[in-house]
C-alpha cells in the first residue's frame, strides 16, 4: 500500500498547523503516525494494521507540562 502522510495537517481544535511529532511506524504489522499543533499543543493520533486487522484496545499516556 502506498499512502501518502502529509507532514502537515490542520489541527481540529484551534484550526492551526499541526506537524509530525513523536515517534512515527511504517512496515509490517501496526502502522502509526502522531501530529502535535505548533499552537495549541493539541495532538492526533492516527494507527492501523497492515493487513487491515481491527485494533480491538489502546493505550495513550499523557505528559503534561506545568
């Protein structure tokens, strides 16, 4: 499968600019990619297998800067 991943996408929340941010997984298995607003500091997570198998679970983990 050859998609495209746009390094910058408009962020839902403040309609800023959101870049790749984090750790991004392409290959075999779970395929995964992060954007974080220059903004807002907003995130989007976006995952899917490669053979198209349902993610049932997941995980997220929040650091929060005070």
């Amino acid at each position: 499968m050859n998609n495209y991943i746009p390094p910058t996408i408009k962020c839902f929340w403040c309609n800023g600019k959101m870049t790749i941010g984090g750790p991004t997984h392409m290959g075999s298995g779970l395929n995964d990619v992060s954007y974080f607003c220059c903004d807002c500091g907003g995130i989007a997570h976006f995952a899917c297998y490669e053979d198209k198998q349902p993610i049932k679970t997941f995980k997220v983990e929040y650091n929060v800067a005070y």
